[in-house]
C-alpha cells in the first residue's frame, strides 16, 4: 500500500473549500438578517409616522387613505404602543394577552432588547411610545445562523469519521498485505525444512534432536497459519479456553530461560469459549513475551483464568517495570513500543485479535513499578 500525497492533499483542498463554502453562507444570512432588520425598522418608523399624524388630527378629522392604509398592512410585526396619558393600544398580538398587563410589560421589555422603541412628537410633544418587536419571519431567519453552524459542526465530523474510516482501512489492507506476504515468505524454507528433517531421520540422527526440530516446524506452520489469518474473518470453534491457554502457557515455559518463572493457575477445570485457536495463542504468546521483555528476562509471569458470571477473565501479570497511566491507552495504537527493536504492532495486533475476531475486550488493568497484569476478558459460550 503506497502513501498518496495527491490524493491526501485533494481531501485536504475539499475539505477547506467546503467550510470557506458554508463560511460565506453564513456570512451572508447573516448580513440578510441586518438588511431585513434595518428594512423592518423603516416600516416601523413610517408607521409611527402615520400614527403620529392620526393622533395630531382633530377627533372629528378624516386621516385620510393613505395613513389608513399603513394601519392596515402592518399584519406581522407585533406592537404595543403606549400613550402620553399611559393607555396602552396593541397590534399583532392575541387579544387574549392583550389585556393582561404582565404580559403586556414583559414583552415591552423584550421589544426594547430587539430594537430601540420609537417616540412619537408633535411640536416638541410627546405622543405616545412604540415599542415593536421582530417579525415572525425575522425571528426565524435569525436562527439560521444556528442552523448553518450545526451543519458545519455535522459536516466536519463527517468528514473526520471519513479520514479515520479512511486511514484505518489503509492500515488493516498494510497489515494484512505485509501478514500475507510474510505467510508466503515462511512457507518456502519450511518446505525445506521439513524435508531436510527426513532427511536426517533416515541418517538415524538422536531421535530427541529430530523430534524437537519437529516441533519447532509445527510451530512455524502455526505461525504461517496466524499470518495467512490476518485480513479475513478467523472461524471460530467452541474450545476450552482453560486448556488453549494452559498449551500457550507451556510452549513458552519450556523455550524460555531459567531466570524466568512461570505460574498458571484457573479457578474452573474447563471453560468453553468461541475461540481460534492459533490466533488466541498467539494473543497470549504477545502478552507473556512483553512481560518478559519488561523484566528484561528475570523474574515472574503468571497466567490466571477467572469465570466472572457470563465472561471470563484472564489475567497475565509480570514483575516488570511497569507502564506508565498516561500510556495505558497509547499501547494498542499502531506504531507505539518502549522497546528499541520494534515495530509497536504487537499490542494493536492483540487488541484486534481480542476486540474485533472475539468480541471481547483488553485492557491494562493495573501497573506499577512492581508489575503489570493485563486482563482479557471475553464471553463463555453457551
């Protein structure tokens, strides 16, 4: 799998042109809620007016149409207009609230926060006051912004779940590719492997010698076997988990050094789990192994299977030097490693085998400077 920077740099050039994009949409609903504002502010200011000439007339004066008309179009913005005597006349708002004076000075107090009341004058005079509120249509268009900025918020996290989706399906075709191929690298000296074991079977070689190298090339075949695995979904079978780690367990006792001691102990005989067999030896091998790198080959690893009412819990403790709380997380990412020779693929490796083939769950459950103990923990089959 090669790095792309063309295509890596055209999702970078799409994702800013989108938000420059939706940015200057926002811009501008934003400006054509001022624009409104100010254009519903001239409707206001004739209406007062109209309203300051209709009260300057006579009481038997005609106002005429035209100052009729200005009464009769303003049909949405809501108003409350407050005499020089203090009688208070509305307009655009329920007649039911309309007489409750509560009400009535809440809502001045509103209209005075959205927008600055108008004074109606004759001659130095004061009038009456007009307290008006937004329109209905410009109380929705105000919450556009709002909702523009959600869709930004959406779409950004759209497009990072797509980039995260994107990168990890990169990594796992590399891992399987690079498991693949190292499948296939293994299978042809183990070929020759085993032909060269018969052939010092028939040279009437120690029979121990030949029966050790024939399981070091069963070993190898497993390990080909969990890389060939890597990249397709593993079957699984019912197994008893107990005895699947107890093998692992004595694998790695019998080939590692005396300075290292091992201890296995299961608080049930036989536990059935849905399990593959290679990669969950394989799972505990990477574990047992790290321990006994964190104690740079001395001291003690233990194994201990707890049934826990559905699931099942195993634990492998070392006497290393620990890790840190910071890092209790980082180690299953691809690429983090404490040691001076490695990949970081060990962990991540795991946490896949355990998490996404076995449904189950891995974590660092304690660590000091005394020890480590990771715990596995997955479902007993019914």
């Amino acid at each position: 799998m090669k790095f792309n920077p063309k295509k890596k740099t055209s999702y970078i050039f799409l994702l800013i042109a989108s938000f420059v994009i939706v940015s200057l949409i926002l811009w501008n609903t934003n400006s054509f809620f001022q624009k409104f504002k100010v254009e519903e502010r001239y409707k206001m200011e004739i209406w007062a007016t109209a309203q300051t000439e209709f009260l300057s007339l006579p009481a038997d004066a005609d106002p005429g149409n035209l100052v009729l008309l200005v009464f009769q179009k303003n049909t949405s913005t809501p108003m409350i207009l407050v005499s020089k005597d203090g009688s208070i006349k509305t307009n655009n708002i329920p007649e039911d609230l309309a007489k409750d004076t509560v009400y009535l000075a809440k809502k001045m107090a509103q209209f005075r926060n959205e927008n600055t009341p108008l004074v109606m004058e004759d001659k130095g005079e004061l009038l009456a006051t007009l307290y008006y509120g937004n329109s209905e249509v410009l109380n929705k268009l105000k919450f556009y912004p709002l909702a523009l900025m959600l869709i930004i918020f959406l779409f950004g996290a759209v497009i990072f779940f797509f980039f995260r989706t994107n990168k990890a399906s990169e990594q796992n075709k590399l891992w399987a590719g690079m498991a693949k191929e190292t499948a296939h690298q293994i299978g042809t000296p183990l070929t020759s492997l085993l032909g060269w074991n018969e052939h010092l079977k028939a040279e009437n070689i120690n029979p121990e010698i030949t029966l050790e190298i024939e399981k070091d090339i069963g070993r190898l075949q497993k390990i080909t076997d969990r890389f060939s695995k890597i990249g397709s979904l593993p079957k699984l079978e019912k197994l008893d988990i107990v005895a699947e780690t107890r093998d692992a367990y004595s694998y790695l006792k019998s080939r590692s050094s005396k300075l290292v001691h091992f201890s296995f102990q299961s608080k049930a005989d036989s536990i059935p789990v849905l399990l593959n067999s290679e990669l969950y030896n394989w799972t505990i091998e990477n574990l047992v192994k790290n321990g006994i790198d964190a104690m740079k080959g001395k001291g003690h690893v233990s194994i201990e299977i707890i049934p826990v009412g559905k699931n099942v819990q195993i634990l492998v403790s070392d006497t290393g030097s620990g890790i840190p709380r910071r890092n209790f997380n980082n180690i299953f990412n691809p690429g983090v490693t404490t040691k001076k020779r490695g990949w970081g693929l060990g962990l991540s490796l795991v946490k896949r085998i355990v998490e996404e083939y076995h449904k189950g769950k891995i974590k660092v459950l304690s660590s000091t400077k005394e020890g480590t103990i990771m715990q596995i923990s997955l479902k007993v089959a019914e």
